[in-house]
C-alpha cells in the first residue's frame, strides 16, 4: 500500500486546505455579527409632554436636542401615558414588538437616586 505524498510531482508542498479552519473562522465572524446586532444600548432621553386622543397616547421627547414623538394604542397592555421627566429607550430588533410599521422602543424610568429601571411601555418610535 503506497502513502501518497505531502509534495506533488514538481517537489512542492501540496497545499491542503483545511474545512475545519475555514468553518471556525465563519463561526466566529458570524458570532460577532450577531452580537453586535443584538447589543441593546439604552439612551436618555426626556419626555416634555403626553397627550390622549382617542385611543392613541402621544409623548412627545426631547433627545439629545431633537424632538421626536412616541405612540402607542391604549388598547394594548404596554401602553402608559408617562410623566415629563428623564427615562431611557431601548430600541427593539426588527420584527420584535407591537408595531409593524415603525421603530419599536420600550421606555424605562431612569430613577434619579439610584440606578434601578422600570419599564413604562412599548411604543412606536415616529419622526426618526
């Protein structure tokens, strides 16, 4: 039984391409993708105003200087009207949340004398 040789037939080393190294190497770019994706960053952001009309709340904030306004339905269990003060969003991955055709963002208070959060609601992000 003959051994097949490391060098072809010129005397070269024979280059073998090994499919374990290249499937770790995706496995670990693709890990990194998605932890990056998934990271959730919470942002302050400071709620001016809320308002009711009809079965729609209406929150107006104010981040880091640009006024943008939150809604959400009433009729949904996440649904707060919340007070002016400071609070954090967290925006959710796409196709997580209530709403379809918008930015979904969950708002936390952000309690002023210790770092405890409590979630307010779910809303739908409108004018970013």
């Amino acid at each position: 039984m003959c051994k097949k040789s490391k060098y072809d037939t010129n005397g070269k080393r024979q280059f073998r391409f090994s499919y374990t190294w290249a499937i770790g190497a995706i496995g670990a770019m693709l890990m990194l993708a998605s932890i990056s994706l998934f990271a959730t960053e919470r942002e302050e952001v400071v709620v001016k105003s809320s308002s009711v009309e009809k079965n729609v709340i209406l929150v107006n904030i104010d981040k880091r200087g640009t006024a943008l306004q939150l809604e959400c339905f009433k009729s949904t269990t996440d649904c707060q009207i919340p007070k002016t003060g400071p609070y954090l969003i967290e925006r959710l991955p796409p196709g997580k949340g209530a709403y379809t055709d918008c930015q979904n963002v969950d708002l936390y208070y952000r309690l002023t004398n210790s770092s405890a959060e409590n979630k307010v609601g779910e809303y739908c992000l409108l004018g970013e």
